[in-house]
C-alpha cells in the first residue's frame, strides 16, 4: 500500500506544505507514480506547486518546485 493513500497523511502534509509556503492551501491533489511519490498543491491562477516524498513519508528537503 503507497503511503500516500492515507488521508491523514495527506493533511498532514497539507499543513507542512501550508507553512513551508506561508499560504492557506484549500485543497491538494497527491499522485503516486512508479518512479516517485510526490503531492501537487495547486494554488489558483494557473500555478501549482510539488513536493517529493521519500519512502518513509516525509517531504524531501528543498523539492518544493513552482510550476506555472
């Protein structure tokens, strides 16, 4: 089971992300692909952000990318 499939988890790093982007963020979207986990946080005006996550379920130190 990916770890990414338990929504605690998942609020739980939406409040991490929250403070590491010092932002509300209403609402995440988490993707598990086979090479990497990661969570997309997509906050409106056609910007989103991503975290990697590393397989003991924490945020990866400086993955946090903007996309536009």
């Amino acid at each position: 089971m990916n770890i990414l499939n338990d929504l605690q988890q998942a609020e739980k790093f939406k409040m991490q992300i929250a403070e590491m982007l010092n932002m509300q963020i209403d609402e995440i979207t988490i993707r598990a692909v086979d090479y990497a986990d990661f969570i997309n946080i997509d906050v409106g005006k056609s910007q989103y952000y991503t975290v990697d996550i590393t397989k003991t379920g924490k945020i990866k130190k400086n993955s946090l990318r903007i996309h536009n």
